[in-house]
C-alpha cells in the first residue's frame, strides 16, 4: 500500500513538472530560491496574468501575505497576516520563503 501511494506521488510530481516546463512564466518562477514546481505552476493558475499587479505589494495583498495595521494618531502598529486571498498559495509561498 505505502509503495503505491509513493509511486503515485512520484507521477503527479512529474506531471507538475512537465506542465511547469511547458509554462514559460512557471519556469521564471523556478529559478528563485525555494521554488518547486508545485509552488510554480500553482501560482501561475490561482494568480493569472502577472502584469495585471502594477508592485510586488499588491500580489502580497491580493493572497493576503501584508500584516494588518493598526494606526492611531502618529502610531502605525502591524498586526498578523490577514491572510485574505487563496490559502494553498499563500502556503506554498510561506514554504518557499522559509526553504531559501
């Protein structure tokens, strides 16, 4: 049971790669530190066309990797992630940060 379970994790982390070669931008992906192709090729599906995000700030808003703000009068306090936006990407990229 155990050796088709991992036999059966190794042909979809192939088919991922494949599907990965085949995208240019899951490719780019690649070459940062800590990226896999599963971190890669889901980013390219859940987040679309990249140049639909004008700054790095608004990919981060829009999968809910920013701190919450809290601000008072002169005072500008961050809080947690709001952790709005796709979970399973959000993750992956937590993943792919701390592997560097």
């Amino acid at each position: 049971m155990r050796q088709r379970s991992q036999k059966r994790i190794e042909e979809l982390d192939q088919q991922v790669e494949r599907q990965c070669q085949q995208r240019a931008q899951a490719r780019r992906l690649l070459t940062h530190p800590g990226v896999e192709p599963v971190t890669a090729l889901a980013t390219e599906v859940f987040l679309g066309d990249p140049s639909r995000f004008t700054h790095g700030n608004q990919v981060a808003s829009y999968i809910g990797m920013i701190p919450c703000e809290h601000t008072s009068r002169k005072r500008l306090r961050l809080g947690k992630m709001t952790k709005e936006g796709n979970s399973l990407l959000r993750y992956l990229w937590t993943e792919a940060r701390c592997m560097r």
